[in-house]
C-alpha cells in the first residue's frame, strides 16, 4: 500500500462500530482495528 493512501471516512465508521459491538469476533476486531490504523489523523 502506498504512503499516500488511506481508509475512507465510511469505512472507518464501519470499523469503529465493529470493534464497540461484543459480539464481533476476534478476527474482524483485527480487521477493524487494521482498517482504522490507516485513518488520517484528527487535526486539531
């Protein structure tokens, strides 16, 4: 993956809800968490 890519807005929201839901698994946790890693981060 490229320095200059990143996860979109949508998604992010999609992975934040994944990792607040209990009954996720483990692995789309990981996922999530992968996913959200990528993020631009918030300025401030």
């Amino acid at each position: 993956m490229a320095k200059n890519e990143q996860t979109s807005k949508r998604l992010g929201k999609l992975a934040s809800k994944v990792l607040k839901d209990p009954k996720s698994t483990k692995t789309s946790k990981s996922l999530a968490g992968s996913v959200l890693t990528q993020r631009p981060n918030k300025k401030k």
